[in-house]
C-alpha cells in the first residue's frame, strides 16, 4: 500500500524490534496506524513515539524501600 509501511520497515527506520513496534500499534502510540486482518499498516510519514519506559532506576528494589 502508497504511503504506509510495515511493522518490520518501522523498526528497521526507528531501530527497535518489530515486537516493539507491534506493541506501540496495539497501545495506540502510533499516530495512524490500522489493523487490517493481522497486519498492520503504519503511515510512512509517522513520527516515532516517544519512549515512556522509566530507565533512571528509580523503581529498582521498590519493595524493599521502607515507607517513611
């Protein structure tokens, strides 16, 4: 299909795995994108999400902390 992509020419564009673009489609992150059976098209022109996983380590050993 003109003007869209596939999962796996998203990721090689975004350089992330193709499991990763087919999580951001199923969550909605990706501006555009449509299922059809159980492909997904992504338009050529979108921008790549923003990556909202916490990498500070700011959750590492959460339950060991003691509440105050």
């Amino acid at each position: 299909m003109e003007g869209y992509m596939t999962i796996k020419q998203a990721a090689e564009k975004w350089d992330v795995t193709p499991r990763r673009i087919q999580k951001l489609c199923t969550d909605g992150r990706i501006e555009g994108a449509m299922k059809f059976g159980r492909d997904w098209a992504i338009p050529a022109d979108a921008a790549k999400p923003e990556d909202k996983r916490v990498t500070t380590g700011e959750y590492r050993n959460w339950r060991k902390k003691k509440e105050d």
